[in-house]
C-alpha cells in the first residue's frame, strides 16, 4: 500500500514555519499541482514543488504588502 504525504507535513522543523491562512493554503496547492503538471507529472518530487510553490506564494504576498502606500 502506498501512502501519499501532504508536503506540508514533510518540512522539517530546520524550516521556518510561517503561519499560512486557508487562502494562501489552497494558492500553494494550485501552484504546486501546476508546478508537478509542467515538469510532466514525475513522482518523487511532490516536496521541492511544495516548497517552490510556497515560495512563490509568501514572497507574491509580501511584495504585494510592500507596494502599498499608505495614505
């Protein structure tokens, strides 16, 4: 029987874990999944793309933060 991990259950407690809202959740699945299907659906990698996705999401977040101006 083979068992799928979600990969955000696999970062190890050596990454700093940042507090993600059930939007900014379901953003990394969808990036992650696109990610999986553009290198041609190999197994194996299900935590690098996580974590690429992750990455993109939280930096997209802050750099959107960052270039709002208060009035």
């Amino acid at each position: 029987m083979h068992m799928r991990v979600d990969p955000a259950h696999q970062e190890s407690g050596q990454v700093k874990s940042e507090h993600l809202n059930p939007e900014q959740q379901e953003r990394i699945r969808s990036r992650a999944h696109q990610i999986y299907e553009e290198h041609g659906r190999e197994e194996g990698h299900a935590l690098n793309h996580w974590l690429q996705a992750k990455a993109e999401v939280v930096n997209r977040g802050r750099s959107l933060k960052g270039g709002m101006k208060e009035n």
